[in-house]
C-alpha cells in the first residue's frame, strides 16, 4: 500500500494542478478574472509539490515527467492566455485594429508549448532553466486582474492594447530564449550555494508583504536579473580558472 501510495502521490498532485487550470479557464471565459487568477495560483503551488513529493519521495517516472507538462500546458499555457484575452476585451478598442490584436493573446500557450516541449528534450535543463519557466510567466499574467483590484488607478496602464501586445512578444521571446535562469530547487542547505535563491525568497517576501500582487512583476524581473548575475559571476570564475591553468 505504501509503495503505491509512494509511487501515485507526484501523479495525484499533478492533476490537481491541471484541475485547477481547468476551472481556471472556465471562470476565465466567464469573465471572473480574479477566481481564474487564483485558480492559476492554486495550480502553481500543486506543481510545486508534485516536484517536491517526486524528490521526497524518490519516485520518478516518464509518465511522471510528460504528465507534468501536459498539465503545466493547460495551467500555465492555456489558462493565462485567457486571461489575457480577457484583459484585451476590457481595454479600449481601437477602430480596425484591436480585434485583430486580441488574438494575439493566444501565442501565449504556443510559446509555452514550444517551451514545455524544449524542456523535456534539454539535458541541459536538469539543474536550471533556459529560458523563462512557464509557471513564472503565468503568474505574471495572472497577477494583472489582482492589480487593477488592488490599484485600479492602475488599470489605465495595464489595459492597454498596444501596451499588452508588446506585453506578449516581449513574455513570448523570454519563454524561448537562450537565457539560463536558475532552479528554484535546493539541493542542499549550504548557504553559499544557495545564496541567490535565499536573496530572491527574501526579496519576494518583503515585497509582496509590503505591496501584495503588485509586486508580482517585480519578482520576476528581481528572478531575472539574478539569474543572470549569478550566471554571470560562475561564467567569469570559470574563465578566471581556465587562465590560471594555461
């Protein structure tokens, strides 16, 4: 009983996930941005604990892995990019210009299936990112409809239909690019090693405690902007020990 306990639990927390981005999507569709939004979240924290229980637990598979993506496409592919529609149908429409420009919502869950699909195929991908992981770009997305309640002073800025189409190529590009990110996976407690994980979790703490949801795109961009120092620096180190040894 326990090995099969052992052996199903990742599975079982992985289609929480995609249960939660299902019902995400219908009150998307319905309108109800903020219920999808946390939905969104909700899904977000079962893909975290579905990684978490496979480590725990030692239980890895190959259906394992394909589920987790499939469920990360519905979740973190589909469901924002409804959002996303959404936040194009309420910004103010352009004669001749903004029908055509809401679809373009949808390249979303292209990119992150090309994302998703480039990531089960990397082996580089086994310790980090390449490129912005989805679940990130997601909650991105799904944290504007939590904004404009919270600020809505805001929302001038956010609805935007130029502003969100230059939104979309920018968040698109990132999903695909060359651009290594670090893992929020510790493998250890050691301090030194984990040194910009602790700094983006305190960061992030204070931020969204100080300013909730509108802190949310400055998490990614603080995510980003470490990882590219932290890849930076280990790239310099490497370079500095190559020279020695010649």
């Amino acid at each position: 009983m326990k090995k099969r306990v052992k052996k199903h639990l990742p599975n079982a927390i992985t289609c929480a996930n995609l249960f939660s981005g299902c019902v995400g999507i219908v009150f998307a569709f319905q309108g109800n941005l903020i219920i999808a939004a946390y939905a969104l979240f909700l899904a977000a924290i079962f893909d975290f604990f579905d990684g978490f229980a496979s480590r725990v637990l030692q239980s890895f598979s190959g259906i394992g892995k394909d589920l987790d993506s499939l469920a990360d496409m519905v979740s973190f592919g589909v469901l924002p990019s409804v959002i996303l529609y959404q936040l194009f149908l309420q910004a103010p429409q352009i004669p001749n210009v903004s029908p055509y420009l809401n679809f373009c919502a949808f390249l979303i869950p292209v990119f992150s299936a090309l994302r998703l699909a480039k990531f089960n195929t990397d082996t580089r991908q086994s310790e980090i990112f390449i490129g912005l992981p989805t679940p990130a770009n997601a909650i991105l997305i799904a944290s504007f409809p939590l904004i404009i309640q919270q600020y809505s002073n805001l929302a001038r800025y956010i609805l935007n239909p130029y502003g969100l189409t230059v939104f979309v190529v920018v968040m698109c590009a990132l999903l695909v690019a060359e651009l290594p990110l670090m893992s929020l996976k510790f493998k250890n407690k050691d301090f030194n090693q984990n040194i910009y994980r602790y700094l983006l979790l305190l960061f992030s703490a204070i931020l969204i405690l100080f300013f909730k949801f509108v802190a949310v795109p400055v998490v990614i961009f603080i995510y980003i902007a470490l990882s590219i120092v932290q890849f930076k620096i280990a790239n310099d180190h490497i370079i500095g020990s190559q020279k020695k040894n010649i």
